[in-house]
C-alpha cells in the first residue's frame, strides 16, 4: 500500500468569496440550560453567582447572599476573606411560615441575572432580581418588587459591621471602611428608598406594588490609592431598573458574540459544558489575582482559597484561549508571571543544594541531590500560590510542592496563548522568559547515569500526588516537552544557542519509563501499586495535555495500552476528581479516541450535589469545584478541534453520539479562526479565517498544515492505492 500526500498550498492572503447567507454563525443556546427551581427545598444547594471579580451563593429566598468574597480581599498574603451580606431578611413573616407556597427561581447563564418569585400562605409576596454588574465588575444590583397590593414589606438590612468604621453619608447611603487591615477596604450601599436605623439595626420598607434597588460597591487599596472615592463613585448611577438590566444583557450577549459559539447536541454533556462556560466568566478572568479551586463559594480549610497553577487559575487560561477570548486569557495568565517569585519558588522548593535526605511521608527515602547549586535564570512556579507569587510551603513531609510537572503546566499558559494569537511583544517579555526560566530549572534537576547513558530526574512527586520517585512519568514528559519547546522558540528568537543545544542534548536523552510493553509510572515500576479512587494512578494523563507537541514522540501503541490497564487499576474511575476524569478524556481525544473522551467526560456530569446544580470535587464533596468546570470545556473542545506542531484538525475525536454538532470562531495556530458543520455524521463544511477573511473552506475533513514562515494553509490529502 502506498501513502500519497498531496499539498495543496492555499495563501492566506487570498480570499475566495464567500455569500453571507451560506455561511451563518449560530450562537449557543445558553438559556435552554438556566438554573430553574419550582419547589422551594431548604437542603438545596444555594447558585453560584458571581462576574469574575466578585460573587457568591445566592439565598435561596433572592433577598441576598449570606457572605461575598472578592478577588482582590486577602485576610493575609494565603488566605482570601469574605464579608457577611448584603441580605434582606422578612421582619413580619411567621416562623410558622418559614417555606413558601408558590415558589419559582431561575439563573439566566446568558446573562448571569436571578429572577425569584414567591408568596407565602400569611405573609408577604415579592419578586427579586440579582445580578452581579458586567459593566462596573465592583458592582451588586439587588432589586426587590413588593407585589402586595396593601402591605408594606418591612427588611432588615444585614451589612459588614465587624472591623468597619459604619456611617451614614445620607438618608439612602451607608458607607464601610476599614483602612488597616491587610486588604485596606470600603464599602458602599445605596437603597432608592431610607436606610433607617433603628435599635441598632439597619431597616428598609418597600410599599404596595413598588420596587426598591439596592446598589452594592466595595473597593480596594488594590484597585486605586483612591479606593474610597472610586466606591463612592460606583454606586452614583442614575440608571434605573430597567436600564440596568438592558445594561447587563447586552454586555453580556457581546462577550458570548465576541468569542467563539460551539453548538452540542442536547444532553449532559451540553449541559454542563454550558454550565461551566456560565461559570468560567462568573468566576475568572478578574483584573487583579487569580481564582482559588472554590472561588466565591465555601472554601476548603486547607486552601484558603488562594490559587493553585495547575487547578482552576491554569485550566481558565486554557479555556479562555480555546473559546477565542484573548483578553481574559492573557490578563489572567499576566498574574502568572512573577519573574522575582518564580526564581525565588527554586530556593523555596529546595532549600539545599548538594545531597539532602528526602523524608516523604515520615519515612527516609535516602540521600538525593537535586540542585548542585542555584541557576540565577531558573524559575519554578508553585503548587499552591500566594498573591505575591510565590509556593506556599505546607509543614509536612507529604510534598505537595514537589510536583514540578507543574513547570511544564504552567509555561503551556503562555505558549497557549502565542500559539493562538501571535503577538511578539507577549512572545519576547512573558513566554520565552518562563519558557527558558524553567528549562533552566529542569536542566538544574536532571542528573546523569553513566551506567546506563541517560538522564533521569531525582525523586519528585507525581502528578498522582501520592508518590515520589525517581524520573515520574509526568515530570519527564512535562520536562522534555519544557526543554523541547524552549529550544524552539529560543532558535526561532535567534537567542541563547548554547542553551539551545544544552536544552535539546538533554530532551534526547532524558529516558522515559518504559518496558517492552507499556510506559512506567517511574524508574523500576513494577506495577504493584493499587490504583482508584481520590488520588489513584494519573501519569498517563501527559500523554495528551497540555504537552501536546510531545504527542509525535510517543509510542502510540504503548500509549494505548498504558492508558487502558491504568483505567482498569483505577478501577473504570471509581472515586477520580472530577478533573482528572476531564484530564484522561482530553489525552483521549488527543490520542484520537473520542467515543472514550465523551465516556470519560460524561462520567464527571455525574459528580453533581443532589440538588444537582453543582460538579463536585468527587461525589458528595467540594461542590462548585471550579477546575472540574474549566477542564471540563477543554475535554468537549478538544473532540471538536485540535491545533498543535503546525497542524488544524476539525472534528479530530468526535464520539458516535455527536452526529450533527457545529462550532464557530474556534481559534488555532496563527491567528487562525476554525468553523465547522456536521451533519448526520458527515462534513457540511469547515473554514478557515484569518484576520477577518475566509482563506479556505473544505467540504471534507481533512487535516490542514499551517505554515509558520510564510503563513500558508496546506491541505494534507491523503490517498491510499494498492
């Protein structure tokens, strides 16, 4: 059999016309998944809400939130705070008549609005509305219509008191301040209707069929020197109700037109990966900080609701570069790069040079070197991140930090987003430094055998988070995709030729687990280790994601038959998190096996709390895991499209269930736009655009080249004759 490869070469710069009416976007059907109760449950799990800066559960009787946290409000460099209210609580409803006799509440996904309606048997009747501003991102709007037609309905007013300095600036304007905490704050509330205090408390009265607006700002020292006048700013609108809410819907119906619209058949999968594009942007993407695992919802005591690079503040990176959103995705990823703290994490991670004893677990591992001494370039990013940057420490023996798979993790935010949206400025100042910080750091850690002529890595924790060994099977793919890339983009900048050939002299010969059948999960595996369950075995995960350019170097059918007795070791994922199971579906996918993608992914659809408006952590824990939602769009993007080592794959994965799915805008290599059609399991049409015009169109799936130098699509046309 003979392999023909015809390239058809296709200049970017050309364009064939294209008649508007043949080639219509679709936007998602965002609304068909809102949030929609109609029985009122007192154990229901509260909604998440929130615009990215601040949020958090919203009551379930509308008339408020029982605390909010904020991006930018640190307790201290680790540990996020959250202030009570604000919160309307009823002063005339009968403790008999706690539960509502009508009930509906509905979160609007498209435009992030709270709409609930009540009435209870003897007392009041009102509908609510909540939203956290698009628009001013420092900004809660709660509405609150009396529907009475005769009885005013009498609130208390709960507010952050505790650490404040309280006074009112008006008859309707209450303001907060606390100028020396760690986070120096303000706050200010302003009602349509009196603040009254009375027996210190504060009160408002809504009458017959009016509605009362409160207007919620709080600002920090981390925003503007001038934090106090910039909150008291932001509440002087003079919009009323319903341009608010026109206000808010149309920002948010921009951001959905301005990215990119991916149409899923209906079902779970759809669902939740709707659901989580929702929550992607109520939860990241804030100017200042990046977001905790549990952001704006109850925070693991351990936590602290800092961020972890590889957990929610990392996968959002991704997620937005792959939706086509830009700005998020480089703003987030900014935070990241902490050259100072990045270099300092090296010494933090391995506070000795020369040989150490490595305790792990309480138990003596022997004596290892891990640094002969300190390289001044490399740089190292934290497991567990404060807000200045830089790893924090636990004070154990478990070594949680010592997952350095975490280098290569981290850098992929940045090569992400020059690979998607080529920018030489962003390329010189942000990728290529952390790109050769780390491969310093990996060339620093590597060691060489000269019994067996290879390098190998010390004993470091894997990605499994429950053992440490020599030469993990994550943190070499992780190192010699590290080294493989820096040495790329190094040539391609015509800097560092010494490193260049120092990087690639390692990533030769750097030895990856293996025996004759499978790949290894460390140097002398011998396969004995249990997996399942919470921690179980996760290495095989790199085989894919994120270091994708890797996958070329793999042997495919060792690939395939790792990742088949490691899904029976953990025993078909009984117990995974949630994005793990996310993380096997996308190396899946990758690997080119979409029916088990789509398996694995719709089995985190089922981790949800039993009110079922949450993914958990693992069944019943951690509801609102946020790096269960972020992977979890990456896992359903990347059966529609793949663009890595100068190839566009449309449609690359797709499961048997999808039969008739689209996508629009998705992004790829170069500034390419990728559109895509199928219907009843077949190509209607895929295009490629680039700065606005249509350069191709291809009414059958085939892989296209990009090419880099001359920024050319090539079509890769296989033909097969006997």
């Amino acid at each position: 059999m003979k392999l023909m490869v015809i390239l058809i070469l296709i200049s970017l710069i050309s364009c064939v016309p294209i008649k508007e009416e043949e080639w219509m976007r679709s936007e998602m059907p965002m609304e068909r998944y809102n949030f929609i109760r109609e029985v009122y449950a007192p154990d229901d799990l509260e909604f998440l809400m929130g615009n990215g800066e601040m949020g958090g559960w919203a009551r379930k009787d509308g008339l408020g939130f029982e605390n909010l946290w904020f991006t930018d409000v640190w307790e201290d460099s680790v540990a996020r705070k959250s202030f009570p209210g604000p919160k309307l609580t009823l002063l005339d409803q009968p403790l008999q008549d706690s539960i509502p006799e009508t009930y509906r509440t509905e979160l609007n996904i498209r435009n992030g609005i709270l709409t609930t309606h009540l009435t209870y048997k003897e007392g009041e009747e009102y509908e609510s509305t909540i939203f956290f501003s698009k628009t001013n991102k420092h900004l809660l709007l709660i509405s609150i219509r009396n529907e009475s037609p005769i009885h005013d309905i009498r609130c208390l007013l709960k507010i952050p008191e505790v650490g404040f300095n309280i006074s009112q600036i008006d008859r309707n304007i209450l303001q907060g301040s606390d100028p020396f905490s760690f986070t120096k704050t303000v706050w200010h509330l302003k009602a349509d209707v009196p603040v009254k205090k009375i027996n210190g408390e504060y009160r408002i009265s809504i009458a017959p069929h009016k509605r009362v607006t409160i207007i919620y700002s709080l600002v920090t020292h981390f925003d503007s020197s001038e934090y106090v006048s910039v909150s008291a700013e932001n509440i002087e609108v003079n919009n009323n109700f319903e341009q608010f809410i026109q206000e808010q819907e149309e920002n948010w119906d921009n951001q959905w037109s301005g990215i990119a619209s991916v149409i899923l058949p209906d079902g779970e999968n759809a669902k939740w990966f709707y659901r989580s594009l929702y929550t992607l942007y109520a939860t990241a993407g804030a100017d200042k900080f990046l977001p905790g695992e549990l952001q704006f919802s109850i925070p693991d005591p351990d936590w602290k609701m800092h961020h972890f690079t590889y957990g929610h503040a990392g996968w959002s990176v991704w997620a937005f570069a792959m939706m086509g959103d830009r700005e998020h995705a480089v703003k987030m990823a900014k935070w990241h790069f902490k050259p100072d703290a990045l270099k300092e994490n090296v010494r933090i991670l391995f506070p000795e040079t020369g040989p150490v004893e490595l305790i792990y677990q309480e138990k003596s591992k022997g004596m290892h070197t891990y640094l002969d001494s300190y390289n001044p370039d490399a740089m190292a990013f934290g497991h567990e991140v404060s807000c200045e940057g830089y790893n924090i420490t636990y004070p154990n023996t478990k070594h949680w930090d010592l997952q350095r798979h975490t280098d290569a993790f981290g850098t992929s935010l940045f090569h992400i987003i020059s690979h998607y949206y080529p920018d030489n400025e962003f390329l010189v100042n942000y990728t290529y430094p952390v790109m050769k910080g780390t491969a310093e750091m990996w060339s620093s850690l590597a060691g060489w055998d000269s019994l067996m002529g290879y390098y190998y890595l010390p004993p470091l924790l894997s990605v499994s988070e429950n053992i440490m060994e020599k030469s993990v099977l994550d943190a070499v793919l992780a190192a010699r995709w590290n080294l493989k890339m820096s040495a790329g983009y190094a040539k391609k900048l015509d800097l560092d030729k010494k490193l260049q050939d120092k990087w690639m002299h390692i990533y030769e010969h750097l030895y990856v687990p293996q025996n004759d059948t499978i790949y290894l999960e460390y140097l002398e595996d011998d396969q004995s280790r249990s997996g399942g369950g919470y921690f179980g075995i996760r290495a095989p995960m790199y085989f894919g994601f994120p270091v994708l350019e890797n996958i070329p170097d793999i042997n495919m059918d060792k690939a395939r038959r790792s990742l088949d007795i490691t899904w029976g070791r953990n025993r078909q994922g009984e117990g995974m998190i949630s994005f793990i199971l996310n993380w096997f579906a996308i190396a899946e996918a990758y690997l080119g096996n979409g029916n088990n993608a789509f398996k694995l992914s719709l089995l985190t659809t089922t981790l949800q709390d039993p009110s079922g408006v949450a993914l958990c952590e693992v069944q019943g824990y951690n509801p609102y895991f946020l790096t269960g939602y972020s992977s979890f769009i990456l896992s359903q993007l990347s059966m529609l499209l793949q663009s890595f080592n100068d190839t566009i794959r449309a449609f690359p994965a797709l499961p048997d269930e999808w039969e008739d799915v689209e996508f629009y805008d998705l992004p790829a290599q170069g500034g390419v736009k990728v559109s895509g059609i199928m219907r009843s399991g077949k190509v209607n049409r895929i295009s490629f655009d680039r700065d606005g015009k249509t350069v191709l169109e291809l009414d059958q799936n085939l892989p296209v080249r990009f090419n880099p130098v001359n920024h050319t699509l090539e079509i890769i046309e296989a033909e097969k004759s006997l």
